[in-house]
C-alpha cells in the first residue's frame, strides 16, 4: 500500500482521521478565504496564524496515524 491508498483508506475506515482530514480541508478553505482579501486586519492576521497553527497540528497527527497504520502492516 502506498500513502495515498493509506490514507483513502483511513478516511474512510478511521473516524478520528477523517474527522482530522475534513477540519484540515475546512482550515485549508478559510484560510484560501483570507488570502483571497488585499489587506488583513489585526484580527484576520491572528486568525490566519491560527488557522496555520491548526492546520499542521492535524497534518502532523494524520502523518502520525498514517506511521502508525503503516508500522501495524509490518507486524
């Protein structure tokens, strides 16, 4: 299995990556959403670093699980 069919797999086996996998692809759109605007407020500005923050954050634990998935196949 390579990751892409890993993470179909997930999404579609596992609720929690799922659920990681569509508030990833939510912060993607609001994030696109603020780019999108010429000139960010204070407040825009701390959300857009907010949103980044977490972004990676669910990035970075469906890159875990999708580790994890793959050191279960090796047992």
């Amino acid at each position: 299995m390579d990751e892409k069919e890993i993470r179909e797999f997930l999404f579609e086996k596992d609720e929690n990556f799922r659920e990681a996998a569509l508030l990833h692809k939510e912060y993607e759109k609001m994030l696109d959403g603020l780019k999108k605007k010429s000139c960010l407020s204070n407040e825009e500005e701390l959300k857009e670093k907010e949103l980044k923050k977490k972004k990676l954050t669910l990035k970075d634990k469906m890159h875990w699980m999708i580790s994890e998935y793959k050191k279960s196949l090796l047992d």
